[in-house]
C-alpha cells in the first residue's frame, strides 16, 4: 500500500486510485468540473491540477485521472497549484460568464472575477467538460450527442445538429451537466433536450399531470431486461409523489392510526435501485440508470 | 529494365538478387532523371518526363538507348523541375517541355552542356554544372536524403541496387533483437519528430512492456505549415522508411506495423502503397522473411487532416477509428497505446535513419553531430532565404551556415532578423545567436525547439507581433479544443495579439501574455497546448521593444501592421501621374497633374491602396 503525501501529510492509497479519490476519501477539497465517479477519467477542463514530486523538480498534473503507482509527494495548495487552478478558472469565466454554478465554484477557489473578455464561441455557456457526451455513451449507452468541430468551434451536439433519434430522452445530460447549460422543457406530451433539440414523448402522471419520465426510457429499461419506469414506480402511471400518497392513503385506511414510512419507502424502489432520470433534480452523483438488476 | 524477383528466401539470396540488378546495369549508360516530387510535378515535371519518355521510345527505334528515370524530391523544389543527365551528374534547373528536345540532343546524346538551365549563382556568377558545384548542396550531408534524386522510389529494384534491405539482411541473420537495440542507442539516435526523445531508449521500454502484441508505427503526419521533409521521405525513399520498421518491428518483436500518412499527401500514399507490396511480393514483408520465421507486415492509414494528429495519443486514436484526438493519459504509448497494447511511434526520419545506422555502425553515426545530438538532420528551409528547399546537415552546423551558406543569405540583401525554428510550437531566434550550433539542447536552451525541422527566416522587414500572430492564428485552428488552457488560452492570446497589432494594445498586454504562457505550458492537455505560447513568450524575450513599440508609440517598425505607420508620398520620385488620387477610396490625395501629390494624414484611412497603386513607387511607408 502506498503512501501518498498531500501537503505534507501521508495517507494510505491502493495502487491504481486517482490522486483525487485519496484526496477526496480523506476530505480534501480539490475542485473538479469535468470529473465524475461514474464515468472514465476525462481531464480535459484541468482545473483539478496539483503538483508532484518527480524528484528535482515538480510536475502539474491533473488530479483526476493521475493513478498512484508507488509512494507520492502531493502539493495541493502550493502556490503554483492554486495559481494553476485560478488561471483555469478565469478562462472558463471569460467563456461562460452566466453561469450561476460556474461563480460558485470561483467564489470556492477565491476566484472573484476574470480579466479576459468575452470571446464569442460556438457553444455559449457551455465548459465543453464532456460530461453529458459521456452519461449518454458510458451510462445510458444511448450515444445521442458528441463533441463535434474543433477548437473554439467545439460543440456538443446531436448528428447533423438534428433531432437525435438515439435520444430516449432520459435527462442524463442535463442532470449530469455542471453549469446548468442543459435545460428539460416539458411540452404538452413531449419533453424537449433544450440545446440539442431533441423531442421524445413525455409520460406524465395520471394523477397529477407532472412529468413522470420519457416513454422511450420504458422501453429502453425493458429491452434490457430490467424493470421498467413503470414497473419500478409500482406499476402505476402516477409519479413518486402522488404514488406515496397513495400508498399512504391505502396504508392508514388498512392500519387506522398508523402510518408506517417504512413500508411506503421498501415498496417504491424494488431491487434497491436509485432511479433518478435527471427529470427531478440536478445532482449529478445519483445518476444511475441502467445500473438496474 | 531488369527482371523482378518474388519470394527471396534468404539474405544470400537478396545479395545475389543485387549483384544481378548490379550486374545488369551499364555504368556509361545514357540517363536522365526526372524529379517527380510534389513540387517539380506542380512545375510541369510529368509532361516533361512524358516527352523525354516518348522520345527514348522513339529513339529506341534508330537504336539510341537512353534511360529515363523518375525520381524523388531532390530538395532544391522551388528551381524545380529538376533534370539530371548522366554521366555526368548534370544538373539542370527550371525545365520546361520546350527544353527537352534540346537536353536530348545536346547533352543526354551530343554530350555537350546547355549552358543556360544550368545553375548560377546570384552573387558569384559562377555556374554550377553538378549538384556538388550548387551552394545549396554543397555544405549537406545527405544520408536520408541520400536516395532522394538518385533512385526510382516506385523501383524496390533501384533500392535494392544501391544497397537496400542489407541492413534487415544483417539484423535478421547475425543480430539479436537486444543487439539492434544497442547499437541504436549507442548511435545517440534522438526522435526527429519532435520531443528528440532517445530512440533505443524508447525501443528498449517497448520491447520491456509486458502486454502483447507489440506495435509498430511511423509518423508521417507532417502538419507543420511550410515543413516537407517527411513528404520527400516517404515521396522519395519509402523503402527506407519500411526498411527502418521492419529492423525496428524485429527488434521489439512485434508483428504489425502501421503508417499514419498526412491526408495532403497523395503521392507519398502511392509510393509507399507501390513500396509495400514491392517488399511482401520480394519476401521482406509478411510471413518468415527472408526465411527468419520472422513475421511483420504494414499497412497505410491517411490521417485525419488535423496537425494534432500527429500527436502521438490522438494518432493512435485515429488509427482505432476514433476522433483524433488527444487522450489524457499518465501512462506512455510505449507500454500502452494502439488498443492499449505496447506502440512503438517514430517519426519518418528518424525510422529512415535506422537500416544506415545497422550498416554502417554506430560508431559511424555517432561521430556525426554534437556531443548529445547525433547524426544529420533535415530541415526545410523556407521564408525569405534567397535558396529555400530541403536541406539535411549534420547536427551542430551553425544557424548562419545554413542560412547564408546553404541558403544563400537574406533575398534582396536585406537584413537577416530572426528564423522559427521547430515550426508553429517552436521559437524565434534573433541575429545574435547565428552563430549558435543548431541541434536539440542549444535550441531548446535559446527558447526555441528543433520540431521536426522547419525553419522560417524572417528579414528586417518581418513585424515580430504580427509573426506571433501568424503561428497563434494557425494554432488557434489547430487546437482540438479538448482542454480548457489550450482552447481558451489560444484564444485569448490571439485576442491580445491582435489588439496589440491594431494599436488598441494596453500596459500589461505583454505580461499578460507571459502568463497565459505559463498557464498553458503548466496546464494543457497535450503537447499542442503545452508548447502553444512558445512563439509569443520567444519574440516577447528577445523583441520585447518591439511589442512595446506597438503597444506605447503605436507603431509598427517594420510597417507591417497597418495602421501603425503612415503612407507619404516622395516628392523626388513622383510624377505627379494622379493614378493614387484618382484610386484613394477617401480622397485624401490632392496635387496638381505633373506636379507631387501629398497625402492629406487626417483624412487617410491607411488602407494602403496608394502604396499598390503607384507605378513609380513613389508611396513610402514611414
Ligand atoms: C501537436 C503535435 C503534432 C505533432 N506532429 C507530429 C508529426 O507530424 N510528425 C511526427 O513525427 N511527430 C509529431 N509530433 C510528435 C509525436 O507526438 C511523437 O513525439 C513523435 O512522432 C515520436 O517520434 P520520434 O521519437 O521519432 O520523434 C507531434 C506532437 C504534437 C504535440
Ligand atoms: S492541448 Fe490543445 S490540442 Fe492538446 S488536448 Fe488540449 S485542446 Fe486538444
Ligand atoms: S476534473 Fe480533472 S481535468 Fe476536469
């Protein structure tokens, strides 16, 4: 087991773990925009760099994706590791000044503003972190965007720039996406992948009317053999909320006086699986789909 | 001309092969060379070679034999196109169809010169009749090059003839694989793609890697604006380049080999498609060659397009079929590449290297160069030298000899101001350092990097910022666009350069400038964006005063950025023709007819019409 030291403390690592995943299990912070725990390494945004040792002089690396080999000497918050990261962060305000999430994240590193301009880009307000590309591919196995163009012409986007008919409409994207960029527009019956286009059928709740999920993640979830949507909401075209209600409904009027949550929460997501289709809410470690039986 | 052979079966059996192809051949014979490389055939090679061809064939009815041959680059592509007589080693420049029947009668069968295609010297008025004779050849140490001009690269016979495929013969029959590895890197061999990483090193870890199969690959992306060595190479003498990677393929026991050619690059595709199936059709490719029970075959993949895919993750990305692009990876190609198995990349060169370095030891390639820098290298001359072309010398040759000796010095007898080195990532050098050895220590130690070997000189009249510009421009389309630093910086960067060159530069430009610098170099991906700041932070270091000049005064010294000089109008020259009057867009030209115009400042706008307009060149910059 080797010894990995971060800013001079030594912590136990496996062979074959990230520089960041130590940091991380041991509660330092470093930030990160294009990583996530469920998807391969990428590295592209940078701006999880850190230094390292290589004996006589130190390296910038970036903590994401750099796998521990043999023992390390870890500089997170050296000076030039730090300025590194701000200088990262700068650049990628000049290109996304909008963002809500992108200035929290500045304001995290201390970064207040940037001294760059705004330079017009294919893709505004979008850090190109390739996140959504890879949910979609590595996850959801679905494939319906890419990076296209080089450059600053480097946009994410479907093929031909068209409604994707690979799109099952899932949400993976805009769940997964760190800057708020994908946006979920639910229509009458369709829901709509803002940036790219896309339109699949929407199901919404019998009972309510609120979006439930897209109907081609029914049939995608069936094709593969796992539970359904449908099935995994308990058979019921309701959604989660009006589904407990139920449930709570039928339970106190079997059990006067007596509304257990127990049973409700055992009976709502069999197998133990986490469905979170990205149509509730935005944070990017539930995503899950397709990890079912 | 002679027989070809199919399925030698050893290497007593190639060198019978080449005593026969030797034998054959009639030293006095009549010859003329043609050079078909891309740049004499933009000239109207073929249809000179088509005439001297169907004039052989018509003169091989009277019984006059003559041989016509076609060859690969010869370097010098801007007198192009290249004829070569022999015997004699004639060299004749800038031939036209109109010329041929005049060659041939006086001197492919008169014996006699046609003094006026032969070369002469600007400055000495002396006329060259071999290549050896010529300045610009006279100072290379040809060894890559030195099949170029002289053999027929869609022949394997021709290459055979002088000598090919001994050096796999000898590696096959009394070499073991570490052997080969030791005697390239006791030659000092450096990689000359770019980083001039230590072959037998690198050879050495990919034959240590443990996964198998093992990969072979040659680097024939060659994206650098203006650089063709790697064009010539393959173009010219693509037996070397297989010749090199079956010896190296052999030494790291792997069994396929692939080359990554430039799309742009049609004909060095045919040569080298024609080379293959030459070697698998000789036995030198494919199964037990040369009856070593030693397997390897190649195979041609055209690249992309992008000059980043001749960055080794994004080619072997290419190669699998995906988007070139760089991968971010903490772990080196040569234990995990091509499908994650160990891939050996080498640049063209520095594969071409290889079977001279196996035959003639390397002891003998080591004594050529400097004390860490061995061998020759090629580079391709270009901007405003008087000869441009390819040019190969030993490593350790200085800037000033290869500019004014081989070059010829500065076109018009301007003055010499810089030469980029090592193409769009590399530096400037200014004048005091011509004398500076070049090779890839002392370079990198100037702020610069040998590259692959372009080097573009730059005259007095050349303006540092817009230079700068010109390479962050070319970089800024180049860049993938994976990674923040280099997708932004260079933006950014252009961004400021382009404000400095307009007059809109600030106080903190240049510093900012350097920091972005710093930044990329510290946080980019690939080697692209590492390496992307280095034209601007080499100018910055030695031309700092010039940025300045823009930035402060506004001006431009070397009048290259408009706006940041005035046009005037000489009252000696002019004649007061009223051409530029008539042509000025705002009409701030006035002036009697046959008296001088003058140029009203407040109403011109700098656009430079009257500077093109004037016949007498009377419209100066100032
Ligand atoms: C952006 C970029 C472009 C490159 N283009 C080329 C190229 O066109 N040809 C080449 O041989 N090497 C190129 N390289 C260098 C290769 O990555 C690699 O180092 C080289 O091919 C290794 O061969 P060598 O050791 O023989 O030099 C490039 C590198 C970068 C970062
Ligand atoms: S440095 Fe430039 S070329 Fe290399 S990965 Fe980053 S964006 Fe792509
Ligand atoms: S989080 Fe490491 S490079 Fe983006």
């Amino acid at each position: 087991m080797p010894t990995v030291t971060i800013d001079e403390k030594p912590y136990r690592a496996d062979v074959g773990e990230t520089i960041l995943e130590v940091a991380q299990r041991n509660g330092i912070w470093i930030p990160t925009l294009c990583h996530h725990q469920a998807l391969e390494p990428y590295a592209a945004c940078r701006i999880c760099v850190v230094e390292i040792d290589r004996g006589g002089w130190w390296q910038v690396v970036t903590s994401c994706n750099y796998p521990i080999r043999r023992a390390l000497t870890v500089r997170v918050n050296s000076e030039r590791a730090i300025r590194a990261r701000r200088g990262v962060m700068e650049l990628l305000l000049a290109r996304c000044p909008e963002s809500p999430q992108l200035r929290r994240l500045a304001n995290r590193m201390g970064v207040e503003g940037t001294p760059y301009p705004h330079i017009a880009a294919a893709q505004e307000n979008c850090i190109l972190c390739n996140l959504c590309v890879r949910v979609c591919s590595e996850r959801i196995g679905a494939s319906a965007i890419s990076m296209v163009g080089r450059g600053g012409d480097r946009t994410v986007a479907t093929p031909f720039r068209m409604s994707s008919e690979d799109c099952i409409g899932c949400g993976a994207c805009a769940a997964v996406c760190p800057v708020g960029t994908i946006d979920l527009i639910f229509h009458e019956d369709e829901v709509e992948i803002s940036p790219f286009e896309t339109r699949v059928t929407l199901r919404r709740c019998a009972e309510c009317g609120r979006p439930v999920g897209s109907e081609l993640v029914n049939e995608v979830l069936a094709s593969r053999g796992g539970p359904t949507l449908v099935e995994m909401l308990a058979g019921d075209a309701y959604c989660l909320r009006c589904k407990r209600k139920k449930l709570a409904e039928r339970l106190t009027a079997a059990v006067p006086g007596n509304g257990s949550g127990r049973a409700a929460q055992e009976r709502s997501l069999p197998g133990g699986t986490n469905v979170q289709t990205g149509l509730h809410a935005g944070n990017p470690r539930s995503i899950r789909v397709g990890e079912a039986g | 001309m002679s027989t070809v052979a199919t399925g030698l079966k050893t290497a007593n059996d190639l060198e019978q092969y080449r005593r026969h192809l030797l034998g054959e051949r009639d030293p006095r014979a009549h010859r003329v060379r043609v050079c078909v490389g891309t740049g004499c055939t933009a000239k109207g090679a073929k249809g000179v070679l088509e005439l001297f061809n169907r004039t052989a064939e018509e003169a091989a009815n009277d019984g006059v034999i003559v041989e016509t041959k076609c060859t690969g680059c010869h370097g010098f592509c801007e007198r192009g196109p290249i004829v070569v007589v022999d015997p004699g080693n004639i060299f004749y420049h800038g031939v036209k169809r109109e010329d041929v029947p005049e060659i041939w009668r006086e001197s492919l069968t008169g014996g006699r010169i046609v003094e006026r295609l032969l070369y002469k010297d600007e400055t000495t008025g002396q006329v060259a009749k071999t290549p050896d004779e010529i300045p610009f050849y006279k100072a290379q140490h040809r060894i890559v090059l030195a099949y170029n001009g002289v053999i027929d690269p869609t022949k394997i016979e021709e290459y055979v003839a002088v000598g090919g495929y001994a050096a796999l013969a000898k590696v096959l029959t009394s070499m073991e694989p570490k052997e080969v590895i030791d005697e390239i890197t006791n030659s000092g061999l450096r990689g000359r793609g770019g980083g001039g990483f230590l072959t037998g090193r690198k050879w050495r870890s990919a034959r240590d890697a443990q996964s198998e199969p093992r990969y072979v690959i040659a680097n024939g992306d060659e994206g650098d604006p203006g650089a063709f060595m790697d064009r010539s190479l393959m173009e010219g003498a693509p037996h070397s380049v297989i010749e090199g990677m079956i010896i190296g393929a052999y030494a790291i026991d792997s069994s396929q080999g692939f080359v990554y050619v430039r799309n742009e690059y049609p004909l060095a595709v045919q040569h080298l498609s024609t080379a293959i199936a030459q070697a698998r059709e000789l036995g030198l490719l494919g199964y037990d060659i040369l009856g070593s029970g030693f397997d390897f075959d190649i195979r041609i993949n055209r690249g992309s397009g992008a000059f980043v895919c001749g960055e080794s993750t994004a080619l072997m990305a290419s190669l699998e079929g995906r988007v070139g692009e760089p991968r971010a990876k903490y772990i080196h190609t040569v234990e995990s590449g091509l499908h994650e198995k160990p891939s050996l990349l080498n640049n063209v060169e520095t594969w071409a290297n290889v079977p001279q370095i196996i035959l003639k030891g390397a002891d003998w390639f080591a004594s050529l160069g400097t004390e860490k820098s061995k061998g020759t290298k090629v580079f391709s001359l270009v901007g405003k030298v008087k000869n441009t072309g390819l040019v190969e010398v030993p490593m350790g040759m200085t800037l000033r000899q290869i500019i004014y000796d081989i070059g010829g010095g500065i076109r018009d007898d301007k003055a010499f101001k810089a030469v980029q080195t090592g193409g769009p990532s590399g530096g400037c050098i200014p004048a005091r350092y011509l004398d500076e050895q070049v090779d890839f220590d002392r370079l990198t130690e100037l702020g610069s990097m040998m590259g692959s070997g372009g080097m573009i000189v730059m005259d007095e009249d050349t303006c540092i910022v817009n230079f700068a510009k010109y390479f962050v421009g070319f970089l800024k389309d180049e860049s993938c666009g994976k990674c923040t630093p280099c997708r932004e910086g260079i933006a950014q960067m252009l961004h400021i350069l382009e404000g400095i060159a307009k007059g809109e530069g600030k106080d903190g430009d240049i510093e900012r400038l350097e920091q972005l610098g710093t930044l990329m170099e510290d946080t980019a991906l690939c080697a692209l964006g590492k390496t992307a700041a280095n034209p601007v932070l080499s100018t910055i270091r030695y031309f700092r005063a010039e940025y300045e000049e823009h930035i402060r005064e506004k001006r431009c010294p070397a009048k290259e950025c408009p706006g940041l000089f005035n046009y005037e109008i000489n009252r000696d020259v002019c004649t007061g023709c009223g051409l530029c009057a008539k042509k000025c867009p705002v009409e701030a030209i006035t002036g009697e007819r046959k008296k001088p115009h003058a140029i009203d400042q407040q109403k011109c706008t700098n656009c430079g019409t009257c500077f093109d307009a004037c016949p007498f060149s009377a419209v100066v910059k100032v």
